[in-house]
C-alpha cells in the first residue's frame, strides 16, 4: 500500500546543480515552498549524503524549476537513481 505522503499532488520541480568541475545534475524536488516575498526566497528540502546536497554545499548557484506535464518522463532519470552513481545530463541528453 502506498502512503499519502509518497504520491504528492503537488508541483514537481527540478533542483540543478554544477559541481567544482563543472558537472551538471539535476534533482526531483516535491518539497518547496517559498519563504519570502522580497527578497523572493524557495526553500528546498534535498536528502542527504546526495550529489545534491554536496553541489549546494559547494556552489553559491542552483536552478530551480517547476515542471509540466510533458516532462513527466524526466522524472524517473533525475530522481530515480544518484548524481554520484550516473550522469544524469548526459542521460537526459542522449534520451532526446
């Protein structure tokens, strides 16, 4: 049975990020709200011991993005396996 709280009916965005050498990742994030107005800040929830999380930690710059519905087959290559693991540019690149 799945819990409620694994299947959100809310926004998917997508969190990415670049590395000191300059690899991109890219991360599926449903926990984001925003805390304030001006100046406009997010605040994002990313799991530990992440590609991620290390990125965020490394760098001072990240996007994030709100997806659609036609990129609901990006979901699965950017949250479903590590940045540390696999190249997920180069995946969602060579899917095109």
């Amino acid at each position: 049975m799945r819990r409620i709280w694994n299947r959100p009916a809310d926004a998917v965005w997508s969190l990415s990020t670049q590395s000191v050498n300059g690899i991109g990742n890219m991360n599926i994030c449903t926990y984001v709200t925003a805390v304030s107005l001006s100046p406009k800040l997010m605040l994002v929830a990313v799991y530990k011991n992440t590609q991620t999380l290390l990125n965020c930690s490394v760098g001072n710059k990240v996007l994030l993005q709100l997806l659609t519905q036609e990129l609901a087959p990006v979901v699965r290559v950017c949250g479903q396996k590590s940045g540390k693991d696999i190249r997920k540019i180069d995946r969602l690149l060579y899917r095109e």
